[in-house]
C-alpha cells in the first residue's frame, strides 16, 4: 500500500471539522501533481521552490475553490501531511547516501603483492 494513501485512510480525527473537504483537496493535489511536468524544470534548472510555485500559479483557480473549503481545524492535517513529506525527504536522502557510500567502498586483496 502506498504510504500516502495509508496517510489518507488512517486520518480520521485528525481533520475535526470537515475531514471530506481535506481529503478531497489532497486527492486532487496528488492528481494534478501526479500528471504535472516538474522533472522538465528540474532538468532546465528551475529549483523545487519555484516549481512549486509554478505547479500553485498554473493550478490556482481549482486551489481558491478548496481553499474557501478548507479552515485552520485543517491545519494539524497538513502539519501531518507536511511531517510524512519531510519524513520521505529523509528516507530518499538516507538512500542517496548509502548509494554514495558504497561507490566509495573498494575492496583490497591483500594476498596479492
């Protein structure tokens, strides 16, 4: 199972008021973001932040119209969604590192003079 879906499923309580409008909002997030170029500015030098920002302007229509639908009970949910984030951010790091490492590691046969 995918983690975020997990994520998704697992969250009841945490989204108080309306946790259908939080739900609904990151279905849609992971959608667009899911079908949207970010590996293209990636390769043409654009940092994350801005292809964030360009992923927000380009979408930012359909994102006021949950906006309106969302209030600050859905906070602690997108400080959980956040946490998970930064939580993969560092699984993928820790893999890049082990990577790295092993390329570094050289094995020696000592018995050869």
């Amino acid at each position: 199972m995918n983690i975020k879906n997990y994520f998704y499923r697992n969250m009841t309580g945490v989204a108080k008021r309306n946790s259908k409008d939080i739900f609904e909002w990151f279905n849609w997030l992971n959608n667009k973001w899911n079908n949207y170029e970010a590996f293209i500015q990636y390769e043409d030098g654009v940092d994350p932040k801005e292809v964030a920002e360009n992923f927000l302007d380009l979408n930012k229509g359909e994102l006021l119209n949950f906006l309106k639908s969302l209030d600050n009970d859905d906070i602690d949910t997108l400080d959980q969604m956040q946490k998970l984030t930064e939580s993969e951010f560092h699984v993928f790091k820790m893999i890049r590192d082990q990577i790295r490492l092993y390329e570094k590691v050289r094995f020696v046969d000592f018995k050869k003079k």
